[in-house]
C-alpha cells in the first residue's frame, strides 16, 4: 500500500466503516472486501491531501479543516471505488 507523508484524523473509523460495508456486500470474499477497502482508502486520503495543498494558502483556516477527510467529495470513489491495490496471501 503506498505510504502518505500525512496524518489523517478519522482515517482509522473510514477503514473500519468501508471493511465493515464491503464484507456485507462480499460474504463470501474477503480478498475483495480488502481490496476495494483500501483502494477506497487511497482515493479518499490522496483527494484529503491535494486538497490540503490549497487549503494551506488560507492562513485564516483551522489546521484541523486542512485535513479533513473528503468524504463528500469522494462519493463516488466510496460507492463504486477502482481497485488498484491487490490483496495476496502471505502464506
């Protein structure tokens, strides 16, 4: 999984939340119920981060809302994300 240079509030309740939602959906494979929880992941923190750019020539905004997970923003990467990361078995 590539690693962010970032420290992302709410990432770890995201992750839960998406591998929660993706099993519901995908009893049956847990390879893909990964997978597409990650990559979501991804999609999500990268758009946080770009957007954190722009964010940060506000001197006037919170530090909190530079980092501020799109989630909105990043509906249809939630509802239907690609999936770049492949999951493999480490056995």
């Amino acid at each position: 999984i590539p690693r962010l240079d970032a420290q992302f509030t709410g990432s770890g309740d995201l992750f839960t939340a998406l591998l929660l939602a993706w099993l519901h959906k995908h009893v049956d494979n847990f390879k893909l119920a990964c997978e597409k929880a990650v990559s979501t992941m991804q999609h999500v923190l990268r758009r946080t981060l770009e957007h954190s750019k722009h964010v940060q020539l506000n001197p006037n905004t919170p530090p909190a809302a530079k980092m501020e997970l799109r989630l909105i923003q990043s509906i249809k990467d939630i509802q239907e994300p690609d999936v770049f990361i492949e999951a493999r078995s480490l056995s």
